[in-house]
C-alpha cells in the first residue's frame, strides 16, 4: 500500500483513516465512568484503515468514548 501510494505522489500515506464513536449498550457498570460521554451515555471509539479498494488493513476498536481522536491515535498499535 505505501508503495502504491509512494508511485502516485503521495509518500508515506497509508490510506483513509476513520475514527467513528458507537455507542455501547451493554458497557459493564464498573466501566461506565470511563466509557461515558459529557451527554451521560456511554461510547466506545473504533478506528479504521482502509485502502482505495475499502479493504480494512487496520482496526482498533476499545479506546473509551470520553477520549478525543488524536489521544485514539497515539495510543493505537499503528503508530
């Protein structure tokens, strides 16, 4: 992937990469206070990365609702 996208000028690109919250239903009530967003309902952060064939290279999913996008990234096994 990253010499495909090296060869269209774009170095080091990896492809698209998406952080989307989905809400947790059945979050267990001794995590509630880690997994809870400003709106009292609880989150979990899964993170994608995808080529330009939508095929998944990278998923990371179990980062807390309550972190923003780039704490999701620091602490994902990707970087």
């Amino acid at each position: 992937m990253l010499e495909r996208n090296a060869a269209r000028g774009m170095p080091g690109c990896i492809g698209s990469l998406d952080c989307s919250p989905r809400e947790w239903a059945a979050c267990p009530n001794g995590l509630a206070w880690q997994y809870q967003s400003h709106k009292k309902r609880r989150f979990i952060v899964m993170k994608t990365v995808c080529d330009e064939d939508l095929y998944n290279c990278h998923f990371f999913i179990g980062a807390p609702g309550s972190l923003n996008v780039l704490i999701v990234l620091r602490i994902s096994p990707l970087y």
